[in-house]
C-alpha cells in the first residue's frame, strides 16, 4: 500500500525545525541583506555558531551524522525534510555538526585529524575537483600527484570551489600516474593558495593553486585510483538535498507573491483577481509539488538502501528548473518591486540560478537519465521497484 503521509515523528520535526528557523533565523534577514549589500559577510563573526549553538541545545546537531559520532543520523527523508526548513530563508545557517560524507572513508588517523574536529567545528573542509579545463567532464582533471620518496608531490589548478577560501584543509582530487584519480586531505599550510571567484550570488567560490606542494603518503584518502568513485558516490548520495532546499526558497516566494497579490491594486482590483497571476501561482504550486513528491521518493530509495541515483538526478533536475521557474514568476507578480533591492526577491533570483549549474548542470542530469534508460540502467515507468 501506498502511504503518502509523513510519520508522526516526522511531522514533529518537520514542526520543530520551522519554528526554529522562524523564530531564530528568519529575523536575521534584514541585518544579512544590509551587509551583503554593504560588502560585509552575512552574519558578524560568532553569530553562526551562537545559533548552531542554540539549535545543540535543543537537540540539533549532525542531522546526517552516525551516532558514534554524536549525531543523530536522521536519515535521508527526514534530511530532507529537514533540508526543505532550512532552505526558507537565505540566511547562510546550517545545523552544525555534519562532514563531508567521504571523510568516514578515512583511516582511523585521517578521522581523527578531519573528521572529527569538522564535526565538532573546529575545522573547515572544501572539496575540489572541478578545474578550469575541466567541469562537467570531471574525469579529464589535469592536476597531478606524483611520487617523490616517501611524499606525494601535487601540482595544479581547481576552480570553483565552495569555501575554498575560508576551508583549512582541502580532499583534493588528483591523477596519479599510472593508477588515475585519487583523493588527499590536504591542510592550508602545506602550501596551497585560495583566490575569490566573484559571481553572481553572494558567497564566492575560489580557485586554489598547488605549486608543487608536498604532503606525507599518510594524506591520501582512500586507495590510488579510487577517487573518482569516491567523489561520485558522496555527490550522487546527497544529491536529493539540492531540490529539497529548492522546495523550501519556493514555498516561501510564493508565500510572498500570495500575499502581495492580494495587497497590491490595479485597475481598481487586486492583482490577485486577475487569472493572469492566478495561473502564475497555481503553475507554481504544481511545479514545486511535483517536485517535492520526486524528491521525497529519492531521498526514500536511499533511505531503503535502494539505488537511489536514477530518482535523484530526476529531482535535481526537476527542483533546479522548478526554483528558477517560481522566482522568476514571483518577481513578474511583484512588477518593479520585485527587482529593487527593497525586497529579497532578486537576491533569490541570484541565488537560485546556481542549482541549474553545480553539482551536475540540468545538460548532465538529462544526459544521465536518458543514457539510464538508452542502456537499460533502468526501465523505463520502473517507479516503486
Ligand atoms: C558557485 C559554484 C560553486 C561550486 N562549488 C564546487 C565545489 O565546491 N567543488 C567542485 O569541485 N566544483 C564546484 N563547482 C563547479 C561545478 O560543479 C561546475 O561548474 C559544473 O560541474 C559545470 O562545469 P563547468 O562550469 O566547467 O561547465 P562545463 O562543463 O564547461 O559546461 C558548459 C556547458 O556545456 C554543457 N555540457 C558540458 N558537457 C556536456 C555534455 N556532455 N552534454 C551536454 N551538455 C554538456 C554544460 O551543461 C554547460 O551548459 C561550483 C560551481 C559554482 C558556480
């Protein structure tokens, strides 16, 4: 039987998150716009931490992270779930307390050094394998790590990397020869360089550069060889959290649109009594529940230790294309409004964009799902197997 109903724990915390993002988080979007728009970061110093603080009190703390290591491992639906709370305000909080996935592939050492404080927020990781010659063809990387005594001796450039500028170490993916892609932890001060990438939206990414920077053979993460399959396997696990947090930047535009329609006059009615916006808003309604049912299903398959990478690229697909749909209806709702910096909306606008371009472009999500179904990957109206 299908049941589409969330469990009552998961409409508890469903409920919890909410109010907490309502109550602690959302009011801190005025002082975040001011600084961004003045240059400033989006939070003063301490104050991530004073809420992630807060949300450890009452009991949030690494949504995705095993027991043992003092999270409450959630699950996939409920991250999600959870994803969809967080993704309502475009202040930068994050529930503290997680680490990247392919850090639990470490050795009991490597966990020690980059696990565990990353965790616990004493350190600050970046991942880096995009490079300026290649993106969407990840395998044709050129950096290099090469042999030289007891060290690995790695050279080359990466681009695009989130927190790359603020991270003290990175898990870099490099060729080694005769063996391929394979993964390093490697720490700031051994040698590598970080410059800002301005973009569009407001948190920059960096390029790095390794000139010749020198680390112990103990850096590697994982087998030579294997990074690539590392690297895929943490992007494809939580690839259902992109569009879950699409859900939830949505939900919220088109709560704004809502009530503006209904406050904003013209021609003697609200705007709202034109079927003109009404189908803007029903078009939205329809194309964010879609999405939010595709994505449910795909963190659920992961959930149930079914593969999962089919039904997610699915919803990162339809979650990037919907968001990017639903905002730029909220700003036609909102007329010459919704482009000033008065209102939010075109901070979203900036922001949204993003989700069609990383962690695999709309162009790759399409190019994976049909070459499933061209090569029998899949069966095609195979959902519920
Ligand atoms: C803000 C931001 C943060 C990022 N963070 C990280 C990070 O932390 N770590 C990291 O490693 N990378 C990161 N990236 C990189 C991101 O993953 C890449 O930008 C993305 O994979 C696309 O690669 P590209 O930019 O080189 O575009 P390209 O691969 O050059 O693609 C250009 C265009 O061609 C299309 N295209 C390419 N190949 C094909 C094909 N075979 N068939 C059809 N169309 C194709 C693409 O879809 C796109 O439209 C980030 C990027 C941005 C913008």
């Amino acid at each position: 039987m299908i049941d589409f109903s969330l469990s009552e724990e998961e409409r508890a915390v469903r409920d919890t998150i909410r109010q907490f993002i309502q109550q602690e988080v959302m009011p801190l979007e005025p002082q975040v716009l001011r600084n961004e728009r003045s240059g400033l970061p989006p939070l003063e110093p301490g104050q991530l931490k004073e809420l992630q603080e807060k949300a450890k009190q009452g009991g949030w703390w690494g949504i995705n992270t095993p027991e043992e290591y003092g999270g409450i491992a959630l699950g996939p639906v409920m991250s999600a779930i959870v994803a969809m709370e967080t993704g309502r305000t475009f202040v930068p909080f994050r529930f503290g307390g997680t680490a990247d996935n392919i850090l639990y592939a470490g050795t009991e050492e490597q966990k020690q050094q980059y696990l565990v404080p990353t965790i616990n927020g004493e350190r600050r990781s970046c991942f880096a394998i995009t490079e300026p010659g290649a993106g969407s063809d990840a395998r044709n990387i050129r950096t290099r790590a090469v042999k030289d005594g007891d060290d690995w001796v790695i050279s080359g450039e990466k681009t695009f990397i989130t927190n790359g500028n603020e991270a003290d170490f990175v898990m870099v993916f490099a060729v080694v020869p005769d063996a391929g892609i394979t993964c390093f932890l490697v720490d700031r001060d051994m040698g590598w360089k970080s410059e800002p990438i301005p973009t569009m939206g407001e948190w920059g990414p960096a390029s790095l550069v390794f000139e010749d920077v020198r680390v112990p053979a103990s850096s590697m993460l994982g087998e030579p060889g294997k990074g690539f399959e590392l690297a895929m396997q943490w992007i494809r696990q939580g690839r259902y959290l992109i569009p879950a947090r699409a859900i939830g930047s949505a939900e919220r535009l088109l709560q704004m649109a809502i009530d503006y329609a209904k406050i904003r006059h013209s021609m003697g009615h609200p705007i709202a009594d034109y079927q003109a916006i009404q189908w803007q808003i029903a078009d939205s309604e329809v194309d964010i529940e879609s999405t939010k049912w595709l994505t449910l299903y795909a963190a659920w398959r992961v959930q149930e230790g079914l593969d999962g990478r089919h039904a997610s690229s699915i919803a990162k697909l339809d979650g990037a294309v919907m968001a990017n749909k639903v905002v730029d209806r909220v700003m036609q709702i909102h007329g010459g409004m919704g482009y000033t910096k008065e209102l939010p909306v075109e901070r979203w606008y900036r922001e949204l964009r993003l989700l069609r371009i990383y962690e695999g472009t709309d162009e790759i999500q399409r190019r994976t799902i049909a070459r499933n179904l061209l090569k029998g990957h899949v069966r095609l109206g195979g959902i519920g197997e």
